[in-house]
C-alpha cells in the first residue's frame, strides 16, 4: 500500500496481437499477480497494436501452414506446442480449442476497433472477447460479423461498431502506434511497458509478474 494507504497506481501499456496465444497468457498471469495483490494496486491498462502477420491475406492462412512456412515447424512440433498451450490455458481458466481447421488471419481491422474500443472504456472486455472468439470459438476476428458481435457482447453499439470498420477512420492512427512500438524496439509480443519506465517481455508468470509488483509497491512507500 502506498505511504497514503491508497492503492499504487500502476499504468501497464501491453502491446500484443488478438491472434498472440502467449499475450492471452501473459495478460492472465499479470492479472492472477495483480488478485493476489487486491487493494493495494490500482492498474491502468492500455492495449497497443501490434501484428504478427502484417502481410497475413484477408482470407487466412491455414494454422499448420503458416507455422510450417514462419517458424519451420514440423506437424508434430506444431501439435506439441498447441498441445502445451492448451495446457497452460487450462491451468489459468482459459480454453484453446485448436483443431486441424484453425486458420491464421489478419487483425489489423480488429486493432481498429479495439482503438475505437478504448476511447469508450472498454478495451480490455472487447480485447478479452477477441481472444475468445478467435482462440475459443475458432472464429474468424478479420470478418466484420465476428467483431460486430464481439463489440456488441461488451456492450458497445452495433451501428457504430460497423460504422469503425466500414470507415477505417482508425486505420491510420492504428499504423502510427504499430510504428512507435516498433521504433521504441518492441518485435515481439507481448510486452509490457510499466509505468512508462520499465519495459517486460514475454509471458512471465505470475510469481515473476509478483515479484515486480512487490518493488513497486515498496518503493511506492519508500
């Protein structure tokens, strides 16, 4: 607790991609830390753009493929990673459900909605019912009835919604914050930047992500 007896406030900007399986992950673990802490952290979240596959086409690609042709998986080094995410999923109360028809797809209309999503104060829920539908449901998060539905399931405006996409009046600011990180040396996903000082990459785990909190919180009192 602060030298005020108010929680710290802590400000995370987490950049990472909707179709990131290790950004689900590492959001989860950061935010099983931050539970164990209840009360005596008051957290900020800001989602930043970032794409996996900037070149990924409208239509998709097909999971195995892609993992094949990026990262010269072979199928069983494909299933064994799936496999394992699945398992760290489930230890964290989330569910990926991959199977032989998941497909990799392009998100930058998802991150346009996302912006769109922030200055309405809900990005984290709308972020939250991305991962779902894409990592869960196995649904398509590039296709305009899949974010329409995702944006209206956490209380935003279908209308409006449609009007984000159809118009990409985003799009640019979209392609700015893409570049910043990019310059700011972020190439990989996910990452957290804490308190606009200290910069964490990759999905930690809970213990990892406590340990960090607990020098904030002394040095808040310090």
């Amino acid at each position: 607790m602060s030298s005020n007896n108010k929680p710290m406030p802590l400000r995370v900007d987490l950049v990472s991609d909707v179709v990131c399986p290790w950004c689900v992950i590492g959001y989860l673990q950061l935010s099983q830390a931050l539970a164990q802490r209840a009360g005596q952290i008051e957290l900020e979240l800001h989602w930043h753009p970032f794409e996996l596959n900037p070149d990924m086409p409208a239509q998709g690609q097909d999971l195995r493929e892609h993992m094949a042709q990026k990262y010269g998986a072979s199928s069983e080094q494909s299933r064994s990673a799936r496999s394992r995410l699945e398992e760290i999923g489930d230890s964290l109360g989330f569910r990926f459900n991959y199977s032989e028809q998941t497909r990799m797809v392009n998100t930058f209309r998802a991150h346009q909605l996302l912006h769109w999503a922030g200055e309405k104060g809900c990005q984290t829920e709308l972020q939250l019912s991305l991962f779902d539908a894409f990592f869960t449901q196995q649904q398509d998060v590039n296709d305009s009835g899949v974010l329409q539905a995702c944006a209206v399931a956490v209380g935003l405006i279908f209308d409006e919604a449609a009007e984000v996409l159809e118009s990409e009046r985003y799009a640019g600011e979209v392609r700015a914050q893409q570049r910043h990180w990019l310059e700011e040396g972020i190439h990989a996903v996910p990452c957290f930047v804490v308190n606009r000082q200290y910069m964490v990459q990759g999905a930690q785990d809970a213990a990892a992500f406590g340990r960090m909190l607990d020098k904030l919180l002394v040095r808040s009192v310090a």
